[in-house]
C-alpha cells in the first residue's frame, strides 16, 4: 500500500523536529562551552594584565633609573652644544648689522622710542599707519638680536609685534607712556612680556661672553670643529658633500705651520674664513 502524501510530510516533520532537538541540545552544550571557556579566558586575561603590569612597572622604574644617569651628559652634551652655538655667533661676522632693512609701501615709520641698541640687540618702538578704517595707526615692537638664528632665541625671536591700534599717532604715544614699563604680546596662547625677554637676553649675553673667552683656546677651537665634522656626517643629509665639511676635514688635519699648503684649496665661506684666521694666528 502507498504511503499517503499526509504520512510523508507528518514523517519530514517528525524527522525535522528531532533535528531542531538535536539543534537545541547542541545549543546548550556550545553556550556551555562558550561560557566556560569566556570565564577561564577573563581569569587568565586578569592575570595576564597583572602580570604585565608588574613588567611595565619594572620598566619605567628602569627608564627612571636610566634617565637620571644619563641626565648628567645630557648636561654636558646640552651645554656644550650651547657653546659651539654662541661659537657660531662669534663666527658669523655679519652679527653686528643691527639696522632695520624692511621697505614699507606707505608711509615709513615714526619710531617713538629706542628700548635698547647695543652691539647684541635693538629694540625700537615705532608707528606706522594700517589698512583699518577707524584705529588706522599701529605701535609696533622690533626686535634683532644677534642670537636671532640660535635655536634657544626661537622662543623670544620678534620681527614685529603689534602692541597697540589707535585712531592718532597722538593717542599711541601716550597709551605707550602709560604702558611701557609692561609691554607684552601673544605667542600662540602664551603672553610675552619684553623685560622677561629682555632679562633673557641679558642672560644669554653673558653666556656668549664666556663664550667669547672660550674661543681663545686651541683646544676648544678644534673641538668645535671636530662637533662640525661629526654633525655633517650623522645630522645633516648628504653633509660629506658639501663644500663646508671638505674644508673642516682639510683645516683638521693640517697644522698650522703647513696652513699654505692649502691656499685655492678652501672653497665655503666659512672654510675661508677659519684659514684667514688661522694664518694670522
């Protein structure tokens, strides 16, 4: 006898339903699984961090020990570099131009006041009109330095600072008296007051003059030289080509007494300046 088409689909769904049975069991069994294992995996996660905490503990610990003895070179290595920075000034022989060269379109300035003008800075105090419509005058602050190219001036460096916009030149002359024992100005989010800077500078001054002092030993020079040769082969890229570290290799290595040997030789500025100097002792 046939099987009926009622019989065979009671049957599929028989068979179907001990699939959905055997689908919930193993449901249950993988959920166990999963649980057990997320727990043994969230212990073993917390001793791992524990672990690893005591490590990184014992590392910074490390770093600490480390950096407070190499904090002593890094002394020695950041001032000497100082040094041979306050050398580069000395070197620079067109340190002493303190003259403003600027061009201006309009009107040239009035300067008001000279704060100071030595042979290390000049700092003036000057008007000049602006493009606004109601407060049309400036006072402006000008700074040039001789440590300008030094990387420790970068914080103080001024080219020109607006201090003030007025209608008159009048009414800034006397906002100016009022305030120039105070005078200040934004850097980014920080305010700048110019005695600080001016204090700063002084300090640097005195600095440069020991500097000064410094460069009149043989053995200084040529370690400045020596640091030159050494920054143009490890800092400076494809520094062994240039014309400058040729020199410095040619000067260190020659005494002086065999200095002409090296006339025509010498191509850099520099280089040509350290061979004058040299030959004349």
């Amino acid at each position: 006898m046939k099987t009926s088409y009622f019989d065979t689909v009671k049957q599929i769904e028989k068979l179907n339903h001990l699939v959905d049975e055997y689908n919930e069991k193993c449901r249950k069994e993988i959920n166990e699984i999963h649980w057990k294992y997320e727990d043994l995996k969230r212990d073993l996660d917390k001793k791992s961090q524990k672990k690893m905490a005591v490590v990184k503990e014992r590392q910074e610990s490390y770093k600490k020990e480390i950096a407070s003895e190499i904090e002593p070179y890094t002394k020695i290595t950041r001032d000497t570099e100082k040094i041979y920075s306050l050398f580069e000034v000395l070197l620079d022989y067109n340190h002493n131009d303190m003259n403003f060269k600027d061009t201006y379109n309009r009107k040239p300035p009035v300067i008001i006041d000279t704060v100071a003008d030595d042979g290390y800075k000049k700092v003036c105090i000057y008007i000049i009109g602006n493009d606004k419509p109601k407060n049309c005058f400036s006072l402006n602050l000008r700074m040039k330095s001789v440590f300008q190219r030094m990387r420790e001036w970068e914080e103080f460096r001024i080219d020109s600072k607006n201090l003030k916009d007025l209608p008159t030149e009048k009414e800034l002359e006397i906002w100016y008296e009022k305030n120039k024992n105070n005078l200040r100005w934004k850097w980014g989010s920080e305010t700048i007051y110019l005695p600080d800077v001016l204090k700063e500078h002084t300090s640097l001054e005195q600095e440069y003059e020991k500097a000064r002092e410094l460069w009149k030993s043989k053995e200084w020079q040529r370690a400045y030289w020596l640091y030159k040769k050494w920054y143009y082969e490890n800092c400076y890229s494809r520094g062994t080509e240039k014309d400058e570290y040729k020199d410095i290799v040619l000067l260190l290595k020659t005494s002086d007494k065999n200095l002409p040997l090296l006339i025509g030789q010498i191509k850099s500025d520099r280089g040509k300046q350290e061979f004058e100097r040299r030959l004349k002792g």
